[in-house]
C-alpha cells in the first residue's frame, strides 16, 4: 500500500481487497513479461545491425536499412522551383518521379520542405 496508510476493510470488503490485489498483481507480472520481451526482441535487432564507415546503416549481410534517397534529378527541381518563388505545395503536386514499381510518384510536401531545409545554403544564392 502506498504511504503505509491502514485501511480497516468490512467482511464484504476482503473479497474486493483480494480481487483488487490479485488483478494488480497480474497486471504487473503481464507488463513485466511484456517489456521483458521487447527489451530481447531490441536486443535481437541490435545484434543484427551496424554502422559502416560511412555511416550507414548496414545488417550484418552488407545490405543497406532505410528508405531509399530521392533522385537527384528531383532534389535539383525541387530547388530550382524554390529559388523561383513556388510554394512547397505547387512544387509537391508538380514534381515527381517514378518507384521501383515503376508508378509515377509525387511528392508529399513534407519531403519538399525537408529537401528545401537541408539545402538552404543551395537555395538562398
């Protein structure tokens, strides 16, 4: 009990007590059996990874993790586009290029926003 408070319980009350103990104590097994495997599952996962000296992340077969990087045809339209004064989402709708399912793609305007943050040097000549 929490403060060591004493709590003086009816006859009818010791079931309750017991109850509300017992459903405590499972949940708090169950969270613990919980975390316990995903604390092994992350350690899995790390065992299976690393960082290559360039600082990708690579498994332990040499093939890359992550997203693959836009074309740099696309990087460069998006900051032509910028430097031209277009909105972020003039130049999402009207620059795209093409998955590895070969579907034309757009941009979403958080990757615009994200290309123009990262080459804002490149964009304020």
């Amino acid at each position: 009990m929490k403060n060591k408070e004493k709590i003086i319980y009816n006859k009818g009350d010791i079931r309750t007590f017991l109850l509300d103990n017992i459903s405590n104590l499972l949940l708090e097994v169950y969270a613990q059996s919980a975390e316990d495997e995903s604390n092994k599952k992350s350690e899995r996962v790390k065992l299976k990874i690393k960082k290559d000296k360039y600082g990708q992340t690579v498994s332990v077969d040499g093939k890359k993790w992550g997203r693959k990087a836009l074309p740099r045809r696309v990087i460069e339209e998006v900051i032509k586009y910028k430097d031209e004064k277009k909105s972020m989402r003039w130049i999402a709708n009207n620059v795209y290029y093409y998955d590895k399912n070969n579907n034309k793609t757009t941009l979403s305007v958080g990757s615009v926003h994200k290309i123009v943050s990262k080459n804002s040097g490149v964009c304020n000549k």
